[in-house]
C-alpha cells in the first residue's frame, strides 16, 4: 500500500519515482491480498509512465527476493543493483527441486543479471547517488 501511494503521490507531482529495494523474501501469508496489492502497486507504476510521463529508477540492495523482486523492483525503467547483491523471487535449492536442473553458479547475483539483460548496471553504493543523477539527467531530457 505504501509503494502504491508513493506513485501516486510522485504522478500528482509529476516527479519520477526512485525506489531503493531490500527484502529478505517473507513469506506471503496473505495469499489474495498480497496478490491483489501488487496488481495495484503495477497499475499506479503504469499511471506514473503514462499520466506523469516520469521514470522510475529502481535500485535493488542486497538482498531483493520474494514478492518484491517479483512485483516492483525488476519494473525500473532503469534497474540499478549494488555488487553481488542477491536477487530473485526463490532460493536456489526451491527453483532446483521445481524445474529439475541444476542451476548455474551465481545465476542470483547481480553480476549474473546484468550479463543476461535483467539490470541495466551495477554501482557500488558510494557512487548510488552519481549514478542515479546521470541516468535521470539522460531520462528527464
């Protein structure tokens, strides 16, 4: 609900939208609830695109798993994780035992990601903040 309000919020303003994400991947013991809020945290992210025409730029911490990597925090219009942040939605021994297969070294790091197209870059958090300022420079021209 307070990511929700955060894009409105930002849509009213017409301000884009950066979010710093860290989640140990709780469990969801809400079932329907938990999925009805991210359908509406995704359609106010879409409002902020649309309406506002303003970018969201997500940074993903070490770590982001669960719901949130899941719903929110891949959705950036630019993702930005820090080294060797943990990221994905399962561990890997759940995906494993899902699919049958054993998975590569690593595949949820963020060095991973950024090799298979699923963050745009990686910055140590000394250099967060000059990052995000040039990609929103880029963004917002």
């Amino acid at each position: 609900e307070k990511i929700t309000r955060m894009f409105e919020r930002r849509v009213e303003k017409k301000q884009p939208v950066i979010l710093l994400s860290a989640s140990g991947g709780a469990r969801m013991h809400e079932g329907a609830l938990s999925l009805m809020q991210m359908a509406k945290t995704v359609g106010a992210l879409r409002r902020l695109r649309e309406e506002a025409n303003m970018p969201f730029v997500s940074v993903l911490l070490n770590p982001t798993t669960g719901g949130v990597a899941a719903s929110f925090a891949l959705l950036g219009d630019i993702n930005i994780a820090e080294p060797r942040a943990l990221i994905g939605f399962a561990g890997p021994r759940v995906i494993e035992n899902t699919i049958r297969q054993k998975l590569p070294e690593g595949f949820q790091r963020a060095e991973f990601l950024l090799e298979h197209g699923m963050i745009d870059v990686i910055a140590e958090r000394p250099q967060m903040r000059a990052t995000i300022a040039r990609f929103l420079s880029h963004l917002l021209d």
